[in-house]
C-alpha cells in the first residue's frame, strides 16, 4: 500500500515555502507566530491539541487553578491565520534527505504517514528524568503534563482523606506526610503551594485529623536550594518555606521510593527511611526523543541529559533548513563551544522567533547573525506574597517578588481569557485562602454500583 504523503518537499514557483514546526509549546509557539504574515505555509504538528503554560502546572496540582486555565486550544489560536494549520499527530521519526517527518495518529484522529517540508522547526521539549530508576515514577508523579498534575492533585487530596479514615496513628503519620524530591523553582513552589494547602485552606474541613500537623519535606541532593539563583535568594527562599512549616533537607539524595516511603542516604549518615503516601518528583530533566533521533541523523552531539548540539543559527550540521530548539538543545557559541542555556520558557521563546526571523531573511536573501540570548532574570514563588526574584541583577524578595512573578506570569499565559479567569482566581484566592479545584477525579471504586 502506498503510504499517504502530505506537502511535497520541493518548493515551485507557484507555491511558498512550507516550514513545519514541531511542538505547540513555547518555543513553537512563537515561531508560528513570527509566521504567520511570511509569505510561507505553516504546519503546526502537536500531539495534544493544546499548549499547556508549564509554569503553572504545580498550581493545577494543588487544586488553585483548573486545568482549562493554563491550556488553550492550538486551533483558537491560529484561527485568524489563513497560511497557519494545525496537525494533531506524533512525530515519530524523520527522512532528512527526503526533507519528510514521519507522523503516528493520536487515537482515533488519523494522520497522514509522512509530512513535506522545505523548512523544519522541531521543539519537543524535555520530560522529567527519574536518573535510571523509572520504577519511582509509579510512586512519585510529576507535574510537567495536564494529566500528571491532575494524578498528583487527587493522589495529595487522597491523601488527607485518607489519613481522616485511618485509625493507625503510624498510617496515619504516613498520609500525612508529604515529600517533594528537588529543589529548583518546581519543587520549591510545589512544596510552598502543599504547605498552604495543609495549614490554611484545609484547616476546617477535617474532623479527626488536623491537616496542619502534616510534614512536607523538601530534599535536594545540592547544598542550597534554587541553585539557579545567588545563595542570599536562596537563604531567603528556604526562610520563606520553614516559615509556612516546610522542613528543607539539603545534601540529601533519594536512593529509594516505593509505594511505603522515600529512602534518603545523606553525605555524612546512613540511610534514612521516611514514610510517605505521597511523593511528588521535580528533579532532573531528559530532552524530547526527538533530540536523540536527529543527533544520530545528523552526527550532532549529545549531552548526558539527551540535548541535540545545535550551531550557532540553531540549525543541526549540514542541515541549515532543520532548526532545533527550546529545551531539547545545547547552542554552540560563536566560538564553537557547545553551552546550556536555562531550561526556562524565555529561552525557547527566543529562539523561536529568532528561528522564524531567519526563515525570513532568508526569503528576502538577506544572511543572520548567530543566536544571542538576552537573560532577563529568574523568578520563584514560594506561597502567599512570598517569591524570589534575580532580575538583571536586582534582588528581590517578598512581596514585591511575588508581584513581579504574578504579573509576569498573567502577561505570558496564551488567551486573553485564561489571564482573567486566572486573575479573579488569584484574587479569590488571596482573600477567601480557598482553592476552588480541590478535586479527587480518576478515581476508582471497588463497587461497581451493584446492590450485593
Ligand atoms: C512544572 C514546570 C514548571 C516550570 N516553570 C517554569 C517557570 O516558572 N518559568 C519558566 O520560564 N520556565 C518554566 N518551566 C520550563 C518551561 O516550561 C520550558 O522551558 C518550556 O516549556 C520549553 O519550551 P519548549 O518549546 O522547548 O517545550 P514545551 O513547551 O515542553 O513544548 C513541547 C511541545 O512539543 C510537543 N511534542 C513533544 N514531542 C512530540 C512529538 N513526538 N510529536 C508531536 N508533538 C510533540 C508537546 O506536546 C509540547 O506541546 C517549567 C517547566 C515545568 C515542567
């Protein structure tokens, strides 16, 4: 059977170029954007049919926000853009000689097998690593996907009903005690956000227990937390969260978890076993596949967390018409020398305009300089008028770090619905301390109903 090929690669005169971009997320996002007036065809390949602000994931996690206000439709927001269109399929390899993706349906929406481009922008983003043990994964969710976060929201929630319905103190003691494993901006607010909902908005909903004795513990195997910022930040920032009663563990390593506990082994003790129900993962990250697919296409190097090496106009060797970008790839300086930019939405924004600005000068004929990004600062929130914030070189913290974070925050979520439900929850929030999605979905009962 003759596989079904969409968009021929090579570029007539009578049809424009067709740039593909793979990922909806920050980096594809804003190369569409920069698109969409350019004498060019767009395709937009996703396999969800959302772009999904990662940002504030932890926030769906802890029942603060709704899923569908940090998510927006691809199609909303391209649907005033005639040369744009949106494909619901998975990438699953790439023919760079024939210049052609190779696509897999996303059940039960069909999908051509292979796709034309004459340009390529691939930014699939990264996943979380479990650093070789992808058994903790079943006990310690994520919360990088609007699915991951929803298991997280009703695994924390569970947690305190069950701890409510055990009559075992030491069971008990276990629900109710919460551990988040990595200390970078995630961690630190996903750990902030537990704390504020035991002490504050759950106070009055139990009768047998009482939600403000639950521990939340915060480990990291570095020896500050936020190592991304300037140590007195992070002095501050661990302040703040012993403040709403997070214990802060430092220079302590996971070996272990289970469906019991967490294991931790220390630089200068054994190893320490503390039981939880509840464990939340926010450390390391491992680029897209996508990343390794196109390095061995290519030759490109790869770093041990999986990121393609890019050149410095963020094309792959001897392939200037495939960009790579975002947080699946490492930049070779003007110099040559391969560097890890942050893996942050800022980085990925630039680069895809920038990748989008080079497709365009290269319609005109005109050349483009190498990619430079512009670091404009580093921003943490850790609850309730409590943030860090590194910006160009000013410290801040309190409460007008947390200002700085929320509006940046509201200007950089995609709709401008989304900013406003968002900002009448925030504001709801603030003064109720309510959280409005504190719900238990997916789960399961042992009954089906019947009348036994
Ligand atoms: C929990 C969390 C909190 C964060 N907080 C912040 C923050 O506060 N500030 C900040 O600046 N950054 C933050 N980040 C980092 C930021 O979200 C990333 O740096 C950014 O999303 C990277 O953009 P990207 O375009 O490379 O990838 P993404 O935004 O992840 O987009 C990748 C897209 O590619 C799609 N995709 C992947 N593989 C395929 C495939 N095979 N086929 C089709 N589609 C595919 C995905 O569905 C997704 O839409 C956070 C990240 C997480 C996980």
């Amino acid at each position: 059977m003759q596989s079904r090929i969409v968009g021929t690669a090579r570029t007539s005169e009578l049809r424009k170029p067709h740039v593909v971009v793979v990922g909806g997320g920050f980096g594809g996002l804003q190369a569409v954007s920069k698109l969409r007036r350019a004498p060019v065809e767009v395709t937009l390949v996703d396999r969800r049919n959302f772009h999904l602000f990662q940002p504030l994931t932890y926030q769906v996690a802890t029942g603060a926000l709704s899923p569908g206000e940090i998510a927006y439709p691809l199609r909303a927001i391209f649907k005033r853009d005639g040369n744009v269109r949106v494909l619901l399929a998975e990438v699953s390899g790439f023919d760079l000689d024939a210049r052609e993706l190779h696509l897999r349906p996303v059940s039960p929406v069909p999908a051509p097998e292979r796709l034309g481009y004459d340009t390529l922008i691939v930014s699939g983003g990264s996943n979380y690593s479990y650093f070789g043990h992808e058994e903790w994964q079943m006990y310690a969710a994520e919360v990088k996907s609007l699915e991951s976060a929803l298991a997280v929201r009703s695994r924390l929630l569970a947690a305190f009903e069950a701890a409510e319905a055990e009559p075992n103190t030491d069971l008990r003691g276990a629900w109710l005690t919460f551990v988040v494993v990595g200390a970078g901006p995630t961690g630190v607010e996903m750990a902030g956000q537990i704390a504020e909902l035991a002490r504050d908005t759950l106070r009055r909903d139990f009768r047998t227990i009482d939600p403000r004795r639950a521990r939340i513990l915060l480990v990291e195997a570095a020896d500050r937390i936020l190592t991304g910022f300037p140590p007195p930040l992070s002095t501050k920032a661990e302040r703040s969260l012993q403040r709403l009663g997070v214990t802060v563990l430092t220079g302590r390593t996971v070996i272990g978890i289970d469906a019991a506990g967490v294991t931790l082994d220390s630089r200068d003790g054994g190893p320490e076993r503390i039981a939880s129900r509840a464990v939340v993962w926010a450390a390391g990250v491992t680029a897209s596949s996508l990343a390794g697919r196109l390095a061995e296409l290519t030759g490109a190097e790869r770093d041990r967390a999986g990121r393609v090496t890019v050149e410095s106009d963020l094309t792959l060797p001897g392939h200037p018409e495939v960009f790579a970008i975002g947080d699946m790839v490492r930049v070779r300086n003007v110099n040559g020398e391969p560097v890890v930019l942050p893996g942050v939405a800022p980085v990925a924004m630039q680069q895809g305009r920038y990748a989008a600005k080079v497709i365009r000068s290269r319609l005109r004929g005109r050349e483009h300089g190498a990619f430079r990004y512009r670091d404009k600062g580093n921003l943490a929130t850790i609850g309730r008028a409590a943030a860090v914030a590194d910006v160009k070189g000013f410290r801040l913290s309190g409460f007008l770090a947390w200002a700085t974070w929320l509006v940046v925050h509201l200007w950089y979520l995609i709709g401008f619905e989304n900013r406003l439900l968002v900002l009448i929850r925030w504001s709801f929030s603030f003064v109720t301390h309510g959280r409005g999605a504190r719900l238990i979905t997916g789960a399961s009962t042992t009954s089906e109903g019947g009348h036994g």
